[in-house]
C-alpha cells in the first residue's frame, strides 16, 4: 500500500471463514489516509475492524471519521464495531485472565486484553503482580487458578510466566516485553527466559505482541470445536 494511493489495500475478505480471525490492521507505518480507508472498507461490508498500534493522531482522525469507533489509548488500538450485529465475534464459553507484571507492561497487557473482547473472549486483568513481590501473585492464585487460559505479560528477567505455570493448570502464553534496564536488551532477555522456562508447555509469543497472545488464546478456546468448510 503506498502513501500515495491508499486504495490499494485489499481486504482479506475469506481470512475469518478459513482461520476464524479476521485480518487486522497494524497502524504503525501506515498513514491516516491508509489507516482511514482500511476502515471504510471494512464498515462498507458491515464488518466489524479492529487496529493495533493506533497513534494518537491516528485515533483522533478514526475517531473524527467512524464516530462509531472505541479508541483506548493505553492499548494503543481502535475497534469499530460491526454494522450488522450478526457479523459480531460471538461470545465464546472460557475465562481468559491477562496477567500482568507491572505497571510498566500495561500498554501490552491492555493490547491483548482489548484484542480478546474484540474477537468475543471473556477476560479480564490482574496487574502487578510481579515476582519481585510474589505475596502479591500468591493472593490472586485462586483467580488463576479458575481461568481457563492465562495471558502472562513481564519483562525485565521474564520469570513471570514461569512461576504461574507452575501454580496452575490452565495453558499459559507468556508475551516478553522490551520494559528492562540495558542487560535486557529490549525484551531479548525475558523472551530467552520465557523459551527457556524450566514449566512445562509455556507458549510463548513474540517480544510486546500482546495481539498475538490473545489470538492464541482464542485458538485454544476454539480448540476442538466444528470448523467450517475452507472457502
């Protein structure tokens, strides 16, 4: 898609009937126009858009042109709901719980967070609960312990995820962040530490990819269930 013509994206209109994801935009790099007409596509259809890493003059122009749109600036996205109800993520049967480090990881905990009720998840957040203060972690366990998927976001050494898997019996997706002093190398140190956790079966996502956590745990929440036929 150039900056000159921001005609050019072309919606991957079958993406929600093969994989039960829709496409979604990534604003970063993408300009007004771009971002602007990527959401005109998707109400021209009556479908529902969501945006992920929205600036703020980004969302201040989404906002201006689709009143419609819900902009939530710590998570940096923009949802536009659907213009016909029945093309609405249905409400899917699971508790997600976003779980949180500290309140420097809040921006991609809120991402995933925002990205799972856009596609019909029920989640919530438990935030700073770090291990540097594990009575902290240790008087949600009964919160964790009822969820049926865990998003658990940190960063500086990454030992979060770790520790939950160990306490819980629910899948885990654990999401580095690039939050550290120098020696964790923009969130290299907590992604090694989260590949390398001694909990068996930690799933681990790309470095602040709070959006692909929420999708992974949708996947699972899907697991098993009827698939439609690919288009």
């Amino acid at each position: 898609m150039s900056a000159a013509d921001p005609a050019t994206f072309r919606w991957d209109v079958a993406r929600r009937a093969r994989t039960g994801l829709p496409e979604v935009a990534y604003a970063e790099g993408k300009s007004i126009a771009q971002l602007v007409h990527v959401f005109r596509v998707w109400q021209g259809h009556g479908a529902p858009g969501l945006a992920t890493r929205v600036r703020p003059e980004q969302a201040a122009a989404l906002v201006a042109a689709f009143p419609a749109i819900v902009s939530d600036a710590l998570a940096r996205t923009a949802t536009l709901p659907a213009r016909d109800p029945d093309r609405e993520f249905p409400a899917c049967a699971g508790d997600v719980v976003v779980v949180c480090a500290g309140t420097s990881d809040l921006a991609v905990a809120h991402e995933a967070l925002a990205t799972a009720r856009f596609l019909g998840l029920s989640a919530t957040l438990v935030a700073d609960v770090g291990v540097a203060g594990l009575d902290r972690l240790l008087a949600v366990r009964d919160r964790l312990t009822r969820a049926d998927v865990i998003v658990c976001v940190a960063g500086m050494e990454g030992a979060l995820p770790s520790v939950v898997a160990g306490l819980v019996r629910a899948p885990v997706v654990a999401v580095p962040t690039s939050v550290g002093y120098g020696a964790s190398l923009l969130g290299v140190t907590p992604l090694l530490a989260m590949l390398t956790s001694c909990a068996p079966g930690v799933v681990v996502v790309n470095i602040d990819n709070g959006f692909g956590a929420a999708c992974a745990a949708w996947r699972i929440l899907h697991a098993g269930r009827p698939r439609p036929e690919p288009a």
